[in-house]
C-alpha cells in the first residue's frame, strides 16, 4: 500500500467515525452539531450526556477511555471525539484532528 492509499484509508476511516460521532450527539441532543462546535459551553453535552459518550465511544469502537483520557477536552468537540478514538486505537495520525 503506497502512502497516498493509506492516507485516503485514514481519512476515511476518520470520516466514519466522525459521522457515527455526529449522528449519536444529534440523536440525543435533536441538533445535528458541528465537527467544531463546542458542545460543553453550548450545553449540549451535560456530565450525564459526557457519560454516554464515554459508553457509546467504548462500545461503538472498542477502546477503553480512562485515566487521563477522561477530560472535557477529549468530549468538547466532535473532532476532539474523533481523536481520541484515533489514538485510543493507535491510528498513525491520531491525534492530528482535535
């Protein structure tokens, strides 16, 4: 695999993941947020709604967040939540995107 295919795979790959990201805080919160729309100062995500998103990032992608990990920052953003993910996983290019 060349360079250029596996930075389309990541790409990709993370385009999947921040839709799967999106449509669970638009279906919970009933407004489809931005990628970069801070969803704690627009009160979007509450510490309950945080919680969820732990599960759901867990159970949706098969990481374990924990320790230093479980920060508002990682859960600011969908971007933020795409991130970690990566790096969770250990995509090369984990953390690029928050």
């Amino acid at each position: 695999m060349t360079a250029e295919e596996r930075v389309g795979l990541a790409s990709t790959e993370t385009d999947t993941i921040e839709d799967k990201i999106t449509r669970f805080v638009a279906a919970k919160a009933k407004v489809t947020p931005a990628v970069d729309q801070d969803l704690i100062s627009t009160g979007l995500v509450t510490s309950m709604f945080a919680m969820q998103l732990v599960v759901f990032l867990e159970q949706t992608f098969s990481v374990v967040i924990a320790g230093s990990d479980l920060q508002l920052v990682n859960f600011r953003t969908v971007e933020a939540m795409v991130a970690l993910v990566r790096k969770l996983r250990g995509d090369a290019a984990g953390g690029g995107n928050a």
